[in-house]
C-alpha cells in the first residue's frame, strides 16, 4: 500500500491558506563554475539525485470521503521540467534584485496535483554567478524518509561526475476500491489517526496537529512558558499574501570573537546561538525606535528557537528521525546595553542546554551531509503546529559545514533559509552557519514590513555594536 500521511503532515495541508503558503524555501548563491553554466546538465543532476528521495516523484491523493488521510502515489505522468525552472536577471543581477524575484517566487503556493517542491535556477547574478531557489512543502519533509532539496543536490567534493541512466518506472495509482479499503484497515490499527484525520477535516487543525506535535520534540518548555503572556508586538497582525525578502551575509569569527570575549567560567559562557540571538535583540529594538514605537525597560520579542536535533540512528539509516527541540527566548529589545542583552539571553538557553536536550553544534553540521535545509524545514513544522499566540518571532538557527558545498562543480558561496510565515507572523527569520559564514534570511510580509531594509541594516549595526563591546 502507498504510504499515508501521518496526521502532522497532513495538518500543514489544512493550515495553508491564501496568506500562508506552507512550503520552506532557501537561497543558494553560486560562484561560476569553471567550465561554464550549464542548465541542461543541472537539470540532469537534479533528476538523478532525486532518484535516491523517491518522494519528490509522488503527489497527493486524497480518500474518498475524507475516510483516512492522503496517501503518497507515484505521479505517471511527473515531467521534471515542471519543477526544475529557468529564470534570469538583466545582468549584471543585483542582490536586490535577487531579493524581489525570490519574494515573488516563494509567495505563490505548489501546486497540490504535482509532486510539492520546485527548484528554480536563476542566472545573470554579479561576477557570473547563479542562485538556486528551492521550495518544498512542510508535509513532504519530515527528516526522516524525505530530507530537503538543498540537502540532496549538493556535493563535498568539486568533482563533477556523469549521473547514471534514469530507470525510474512510475507504481500504478491504487484503485478508489483500494483507497477506501486502506483507509478503513487503516482506521481499524490506527483509530486514534482516524479521529484526528475527522477532526482535521472539520477545521479543528491545531488540536490534531498539536496531539502529534510531540514528535518534532521540546513541547514541555514552550508549554512552561505558555503561562507567560505573549508580549505585543508590530511583528504581529494580519498578513496578506504578498512578501519582501532580504539576505545578510555576516562572518562566523565575528560571533566567535564575542563569544571569546564574553564567556566567563565554566557553565557561565555564552555560545554563538547566543551571540547570534542578543544581536537579532538589538537589532529588532532599533528597527521598533526608528518607528517611533514605545520600548520600556522591560520590552521583549518573544522568539521561538527550534535549536536543537536529538541524532537518532537506526537499522535503516535514519539519522535525523525528525527530532527538534524548541525554545521560547524572550529577546530584551527594551535592555539598551549590547553586553547586558547577551547575558540576559544566555542565562535563558543555559537552562535548555541544562536539561540535555541541546545537542553540540558540531554534531548537528555533520548530520547526513549537508542538514540544515531539512533541519529549517523541521523548525517550521514546529512552529506551525504551535499556537501562535505563544510567541512574536520564529527564529531558525542551524549551524552547518564548514568546508565548501558544490553543485556540478560550482562552488557555493552562501546559502540564506527563507521560514514560512504562519497566520499573524508578519516576519520569521533563518539562519545558517557555512564556511566561514553566517548567512540570514528575513521574510516578511509585503504589506507589513515596508521597512524591512532598515531591520536589515540594523541588524549588521547591532553586530557592530556588540564587536565594539566591551567584556
């Protein structure tokens, strides 16, 4: 039998609306490569290393009557092209450029009768470089038999090989019979999955997918801090369906040179998520002055962190298992001195690291290659199955190598993770740490955020500031 959605997967299916397309994304920039851009032979290479990940070949079939959730089925008449895109900017393309075009793309929602990702190739960057675009839906990747795009096309080695011959042959679809009848077996040795999949179909979406959101982990310490009214904040309102795109590029040592500068003795340090957070901090405190918003002493952001993977391995090669612990920080936009905002930030995560669930960050960069682009994608599916009323901001951090990436020989110069936006969450913000790197994106709401270039510019300010800090 096909294999079924579980009822988180098919929770972010109903969660998606017009305003909140349900799909993660990630920018990646690429020098030239020596022999050239070849489009046709990157095409190829998608094709065979989505030959290892059979779901990118599989689409959604719905069970008559809602009796069960849907099921993964071959796509017969699946057409690459359709999903590996061409598209250009009049060179010599510029990063703003570069910015709207990704705002537009990652805007519009996959569609449901294909399989749910597309890679979009987009030529005429500066220097001569390109950018590949990728979107793929959060009820495709769960860590566990589907990783993200970002995680299976790329390469350790510059090498260039010839990819073998696609023998790819489609399964037939199963018969209506053969849905139903698996749906009922299935409601038989599942029934607690049939009475979500009922209650998912008449709107009750955040009870279904808060029974099993579980599984991503770390729930008991958003639920502490539930209790904890969620601050107000511009960050949240109603959204529309459009959005604005910015990209950061900022160096590693800089956060390491704080975090140096900054550690006390053993079990007072600070790390360079913490860092990483007290800059995010400042930066949202100057953006809210520039807009002549009232911030008391006591203000704060209240950021959800999906920082952490519990590595399970087993028989069958499952490495990440679909583990990830949250964290709800409150960022002290209202504390005005850089030195006192990371302190505050990292007395809050020691007591996450504290409990074991934190896992080294060396450990998580070298999970199955290159993880960070699914690890962002099983961040989102945590925040999507929270409420939002538990926090202002979504904040993925995921260090990753730090030894360069290639696709087909290109080497890859940054990578930026672009984090849906939920209902009311007018921005979220990724982050990814790479050869020597640490490489934002914010996106935001089109209508909310005019002003995104000013958080932009006040966030590389508030890195400056904390590097000017002294202990």
């Amino acid at each position: 039998m096909p294999d079924r959605l579980t009822s988180l997967d098919v929770s972010f299916l109903y969660l998606e609306e017009s305003t909140t397309a349900m799909h993660t994304g990630s920018v990646m920039i690429f020098a030239e490569p020596p022999e050239g851009f070849d489009h046709t032979a990157v095409v190829r290479h998608v094709a065979a290393r989505i030959a290892f990940v059979p779901r990118y070949r599989q689409r959604l079939r719905w069970v008559p009557g809602r009796l069960g959730n849907p099921v993964w089925v071959d796509d017969e008449g699946f057409e690459l092209t359709r999903h590996v895109r061409r598209s250009a900017l009049p060179r010599p393309g510029t990063r703003e450029q570069l910015e709207e075009l990704v705002a537009r793309l990652l805007s519009r929602r996959l569609d449901r009768r294909r399989p749910l990702w597309e890679l979009i190739v987009v030529e005429g960057l500066e220097d001569g470089g390109f950018a590949v675009v990728t979107k793929v839906h959060q009820a495709l990747v769960d860590g566990v038999r589907t990783v993200d795009l970002g995680h299976v096309v790329l390469d350790h080695s510059p090498d260039v090989t010839d990819p073998p011959p696609d023998t790819w042959c489609p399964a037939p679809e199963p018969t209506l019979v053969e849905l139903v009848a698996g749906a009922i077996a299935d409601s038989v040795l599942r029934p607690r999955q049939a009475i979500d999949t009922v209650r998912a179909g008449i709107g009750d979406v955040r009870a279904t997918a808060g029974k099993v959101a579980d599984a991503l982990g770390g729930i008991a310490l958003a639920a502490r801090a539930a209790s904890r009214p969620t601050p107000r904040s511009p960050l949240n309102r109603d959204i529309s369906r459009h959005r604005r795109f910015r990209m950061i590029a900022t160096e590693l040592d800089d956060y390491r040179r704080v975090r140096a500068r900054h550690s006390g003795p053993p079990g007072t340090g600070v790390t360079v998520t913490d860092v990483i957070l007290s800059v995010l901090a400042g930066g949202l405190r100057s953006w809210l002055l520039t807009r002549g918003e009232l911030v008391p002493p006591d203000d704060v952001v209240r950021a959800l962190v999906p920082m952490s993977v519990r590595a399970e391995d087993d028989d069958r090669g499952r490495v990440l298992g679909g583990r990830v612990s949250s964290l709800l920080v409150d960022l002290p936009t209202g504390e005005p001195s850089p030195a006192v905002r990371l302190h505050q930030v990292a007395f809050q995560t020691r007591e996450h690291r504290d409990t074991g669930q934190a896992v080294d960050a060396r450990a998580i960069a070298g999970i199955a290659g290159f993880a960070p682009p699914t690890l962002h994608s099983l961040g989102a599916r945590l925040a999507s199955s929270l409420s939002r009323h538990l926090f202002n901001l979504v904040v993925t951090n995921v260090p990753g190598p730090q030894r360069p990436l290639h696709l087909r020989g290109a080497r890859m110069l940054a990578t930026h993770p672009v984090v849906p936006l939920a209902r009311g969450q007018a921005l979220s913000v990724g982050l990814t740490s790479y050869d020597g790197g640490v490489f934002y994106g914010l996106y935001a709401d089109r209508d909310a955020m005019p002003d995104l270039d000013v958080l932009a510019q006040c966030i590389e300010d508030a890195l400056a500031e904390l590097l000017e800090t002294p202990a």
